[in-house]
C-alpha cells in the first residue's frame, strides 16, 4: 500500500487484510523508502496517495514488475501516454487507473446506458447531503451523457414531454436531452436513480452510497484481476467483466 | 348514486355494491328522475355529476333529509354559502364537498405538513405520465405550501443548500420556500414523494396512484361518516379521524 | 396479427398500428382464414393464439415463409424440437417464442444476475395483489436462481447473515440460497426489487409492471428483429442486445 | 452532559453546541462531580450514561430542580414508580426517559398507525446491516403491534391474502396479523419502510438511519421542550407535537 497512513489508504489496508485473498505485506507513506514494497515481495501496489508523488511511484513499479491499482487523482493525457511509454518496456505489468473506485456507481451507469434505448422515457434523480456545491452532481451528469450517447446511437426518438405550463426548474436541468433532478437533504450521503420507463412498465436503477468505504470493494477487484490485465486500463470499468 | 353511468359513476356503483355494509338502492343519471332516490329510501346520496346540475341535485338531497357525498366540481365560495344556507334550515342533513377522494394522497400531504418542522430540509418529488400538462401538480404545489405553512408557524430556519454552481433547474422549482421535482416518465401513473431529513436519518412519505379507481375507498369513507357530519363539511380531510 | 380479437390481441394490434416503423397488414382470429395473412403480403406474424392452435399456425408460417414472434404458451422441449424441423427446411425463416415479452422484466433479471458476483450480499423483493396465488412469484424464483448461479460460477463466497433469533419467516423464502420475500398488498399490480449490497454501498434494480400493455413494447422489439434472426429463438432475452 | 466522554454523549455535546438556542454549560463523566452541573447553571440535564448510574443521577436532578431527557436504558416500573415519587416532591422539574430519540422512526410508527385503519393490507419491511442478531427488528416487531392495535380498534377486516402455494417463508413473518418481512444486506445501516394499499393506490412510509447521530436532534426536541413538561414522561412520541 502505497499512501497507508491517509484515510483511503487505511481503509484500503484493512480492507487487504480482511479480505480471505488478498495479503497486506507492507505499507508505505510519504517519508519511507517505496523500496520496501519490493523487499516485502508485493506483486501488486495499491497507489492512494498525491497527484505530485504518483508518476515517481508508478515509474518505479513499473520497473520493479509490480503491478498498480491506482486511486490517485491528476492524471491527463500526458501522464497517461507516459505510463503507456514505460510500460511497452515492462510487457506483463499492468497498472489500472480509476476515478470511481465504486462497483455500484459503474453497474448503475452502464446498466442505464444499455437499458436507455429500450425506453421511450429516461430521467436521472440525484440526491445528496446539502452541502455540496454542484447541482447536478459529476456522476449525474456523467449518466445523462451516457443515456443520451447509447439513445442517439440506437437512434431513439425524442423523449415524450407535454409539459406546457408550469414552475421554472419543476422539470430539472437538461443534460444533453436527458432531464437530471438534484435533491439536497440533510442526513443523506450520496445517491443516484436512473429511471426509465416505457408502456406499462418501468425499471429503475438506484445507487445507494452510504459509507466512504464504498471504494474499497472496487479496489479489491482491481487488485485480484490486475496480474491478469497487463499494460494500461483506465476506469474499473472494463474490469467488470460481465460476459 | 348519482350520475350512475358515468365511468367515476360507474365505479363508485361497483365499490358501493361490493363493500359489506353499504348497499346501492338507486342509480340516477341525466334523463332519470331524481324522486327515485327518495323512494329507494337512499339514505345518503353520492354525487358524480356535472357542475351545471349538482346545485339543484344537492337542494332536492337537502330538503329530503338526504346526507350527500359530493365528488362533483364547481365549487366556488358563493356555491358553499348557499349550501350552508339550505342546510341552516335542515339541522340532521350533512353535505360533504371534496376535491380529492384519494385517502392516501391526503394522508400524505397532512402527514408531510405534520412531520415538515422536525427536518431540516424537506423536498417534493412527483412523478407523472408524460401527457401531463402542467409541472409541478397541483397536488405537489399543495403540498410544498403546505410544508411551507407548517414550517413557517413553527418558525423552521431556512433549509441548508450549498449549492453553488450547476445547470439551470437542477434543483427544481421553488414553490414557497420548498424545492420541487417534476419528472414525466412513460408507464407512470401518478406518484409522489416528499423527502424529509435531519442529521443522520431521513423520513420519506410515498403515494402512489395506480389505477383510477383509487378514489373510491374515499367515497366509502365519506359515505359511512356524513350521517354523523351535519352541515356542510368541504375536504375528505376532516373525515379521517385521527385522534 | 393472429389472435387479433383477444384481450393481449387487440393490444397488439394498437401497438402495431401507432409505431411509426410498423404496419398492420391483417388480424386473423379462430374460424378465419390463415391464409389472409400470407395474401396480405404479412412479412412478420405475432401470435397469440392457444396452445391448440399455435402449431399449426407456426406451421404454416414457416412453410410460407413468414417470420413469426410468439407470445401463445404451452411450449415443451418435444414442440420445440418439431419447430427446429420445420425450420430446418425454411433456412431464411425466424420464430421467436417468448414466455415474458416485459423488456423491463427481463433486463432486471440480467442487470440482477450480472451485478451478483461483485456484492457480498443480494435478495429480492417481489410484491403484487393479494389475489395471486403463489409465492414467491416465478419471476422472483427465476430472478433468484440466475443470481445463484452467476454467484456459483464466479466463486462467490456465502451471504453474510447473523440472524440467530426471530420470528419464523421474517428472513423470507430461501431460493438456491438467495433470500426471497412476498408482500401482498392491494392496489399493487406486479413488482420487484433487487437489492445488492457490499461495504459501504447498495445497487437497487427495480421493476414496476402497472399495465398489461407492458407486454406491447418487447413484442415490437420482437417485430423489428426476427427478419435478421433466421431459426429458432427461445426468450425475448438474445433480442436486447446489448454489446 | 451526563456521560459526556461517551460516544454518544460526545455527539450529543456537539450538537447542543451546534445548534443555535442552546449552550453546553458542563460536561460530566464517570468519576467527576455531578455537582458541576448546578454550579454551571444547568437548565437541563442530558444523561447518557449507565443503568447503575443514571438513577442516582436523576435523584440529585430532581432534588436540584434540574430538567432532565435520559437515553440510559434499564428503565422497568420500579424505576419509573420512584421516579414518580422524587418528582411528587418537586412539582416544576421534568424528567423525560426515551428508549428511543430518532424523530424519523417515532414519526414512522406513529403515520403508520394512524393510516392503518383505512387501507385494505399493511405489510412491514425493515432492513439492516447483515450483524444484526434478531429478525425481525425491535423496531419492526413494535411497529407491527401499533398497526394491529389501530386496526383492532377501527374493526378493519382481515387484510386479503388469496396465497395458497409457495415456498416456506415467502410471505414473512406474522406479528399480530401483519407480515413483516427482513433484509440483511452488506451495506445498509438501519432501513424500515410500511407499505400501506387500498383499491388502486399505495402509501408508503420510509425511514431510513444512515448514522449513529441521528438521535440528536430528537435529544434537542427533548431539551427544548423539556422545560414546559414538569413531571415525568415516557417516550419521546408526546413531545412531538403535532395538533
């Protein structure tokens, strides 16, 4: 673990080491000697730690044949063609890259990409504690996108709206043709539904992130499938494997 | 039951029959004389017309001494004075007006007003089919001015939102003070959710309209009470005694 | 349309009829004429037949070349087999026979089954109107089992559960391992929800059926796709594609 | 603050320094002298702290004519009868003893009850995290007895339930006639929702525990009112008034 003692890379740590798979065999943090992984025999390094020591680390991983799963933020399309160059020299190693460590918010976002041309209507509702400063959230706006890309390229109609008088706002922000509904409740975390509906029926879709340690089931996936996943991935994502 | 062959008519015909302590002695429709609810010894009169004719059907009710449950609309401030007129000189007679005979839309908007002042923040989300005209529904904009009303009596602070930057109308329409939220999904009926929360914990409040038929528990709650109701009554609400 | 004057009939023939993209060329019902169809230049036939009549209608079919997308019931391995025969000779000719044409239903379940393996704990909801028979309902044990056996195929280690007193039942029905439970409650029509939970986050699918129109959808989907889709198919499922 | 170090105690010290209209004056634990609360001025005592403790607490509260709002459990009739008595002898002091401050869940007990009688069937779901002993929940299990008493006194019918094949378990657990049913999914915290139906529409009352503070404010509902309360009284129910 590389970031061990952050409060990501703890629970990254406990989560290692509770898992009946997966073994902790050392922890680093800035100051120690990123060396120790090595001695430690690590075959993979879980990187939780700042946009400014990440590329140091993962240099050295790469080079040492140790694969990474990678929480850190900063990384551009500069850093990426990087990581590429360094590891065309390093064929087996692999390094994983991912934003959103949470299983759930991927399958939400997929599935409602897949399921959107099958229905005439879709809507994103989006429901956080109210101290967050952007409305819609990130991972909404992110979802419309992806709704409205999969209906565009099945060449779904327009959705159904016959809304002709009313409150400005009552029917939310237009994201791309998809329509995102923000709530801000106290005592809620972070949430998401996707629903879709279309004669007689519909599917929704929801995410329930109640706990920070929602990232560490994620990370577990990347760390058990990297060894077999050489070269670079950006977003957990592909690791998802569902046939 | 009046205006028997309308489809409200019709159903409130079948609910009147099937239930096991009312009993349909008439059915009277435009054409019918209306006498034959007085000779069937009607002892209360359901009223599903048309506004143009429930004025004169409701002073024959009155001046037979027959309770009457009204679904009809029409009714402005100068038609209740002359009801509390007619029944000043009929002391045993009640008249019930409502607006809205769903028992479980009114549960929710009284519960929501009664629950609104211990939460710090309170949204409305109602979800429709996409035929609807207007954003949000009547219904969701009384129940925000409700919540409204009931916080301002309890002088409630204004609800936290940090909200910052964003799309336009992501976080609904302003509706006294309380955010609301309008989706319009093909397959829905008529639904709606007011969202309540305070540190840690959140109380939702659910109604959902499945089927058109929903008002005619209503009816039946109206019909076993207005014989203990003299005078005119408007709002299905004051029917369900709660103590 | 074969079976076009019976309830799921008539639907159908509305169904077809408003698609922009579809065209109905004959509805033929029992003591009418099959041969209609073919007269009537049909390129697509839906049936929703009996049981008695289904195979000689897809007989005919098949010999006339005429794609056919089947909702009639009573398919056993033995008709199945004799479909493949017939087909065999018609190399261009596709029959699609689906138990379940609720294109939410059926993406429920694969949603339900894929998401499986990547949380620690899933089980299932279903409720409906109390007039229903049987519970758990069969989409429910279906949905259960696709869910044990994706666990059982990825390794999945054993749900977590520390129930150790209680009422019987409160921990519902046990499907292949998988907690099953049945509410009964007037007003519902047919619903379910998966639920799926790992540290820290739950995935929510969700499938409402309000209308028996919700049939009409998947039988399009159907329409559109048997001409590229020679042979036999069993399950509206292989038709949603999805990459 | 009684019990000040205490997990719970330390929430709730921050939340009555949080809020606006009132002051921590004191903090006292284990070992100090309970006498600074009085030299601080204390209006209100808070006791969180031990069944051995709280009621030599409570004594030294009431002969001070201190108010108190008590979270200590181990309450039973002996307790509450010499309560009475120290309160008899100190006519203006108020003593409030809750098993239970979350306004959330005293509110969903208290909708539900009151809605019961006019719906057909009411079914209970409570879901918790999968470390839960008992199924169903303490709380589950009360709210199911309040349902079957309002509907006891109303004279609601049986509610309908035409099940008559299935699987052992499906239909949940019986408390007093009303089913109840239990999840236990890896990820939730503390979830119960009421399902309420009658021809043609639904009611549901949710509530959801996302963390352990939500008692806090139901502790400052307590404090607030406590003053205008002389005497003793059980439950926080009959602090929330609703007219």
């Amino acid at each position: 673990m590389l970031g061990a003692r952050g409060k990501v890379g703890a629970e990254v740590c406990r989560a290692v080491e509770a898992a009946p798979d997966t073994e902790l065999v050392a922890s680093v943090d800035a100051g120690d000697d990123i060396a120790a992984l090595v001695e430690a025999g690590a075959g993979v390094v879980v990187d939780f730690t700042h946009p400014d020591a990440v590329m140091d680390n993962l240099r050295f991983c790469i080079e040492h044949g140790v694969h990474a799963v990678v929480g850190t933020t900063g990384f551009d399309q500069a850093r990426l063609d990087q990581l590429e160059t360094w590891l065309a020299d390093a064929p087996g190693v692999g390094v994983l890259i991912a934003p959103n460590f949470s299983i759930g918010a991927i399958l939400m976002m997929r599935f409602a990409a897949q399921a959107a041309p099958f229905f005439d209507s879709v809507e994103v509702v989006e429901l956080h504690h109210p101290s967050k400063a952007d409305a819609p959230s990130g991972t909404a706006g992110r979802t419309a996108e992806l709704i409205a890309a999969a209906r565009r390229e099945a060449g779904s109609a327009p959705m159904p709206d016959a809304t002709s008088t009313g409150i400005e706002g009552a029917r939310g922000a237009d994201v791309d043709g998809v329509r995102v509904h923000s709530l801000r409740v106290r005592g809620l975390v972070a949430h998401q539904e996707v629903l879709l509906g279309t004669a007689g029926e519909t599917l929704t879709i929801r995410h329930d992130s109640l706990d920070r340690i929602s990232f560490t089931p994620g990370v577990l996936v990347g760390v058990r499938a990297i060894a077999d996943r050489p070269g670079l991935t950006v977003g957990l994502d592909g690791f998802l494997d569902i046939e």
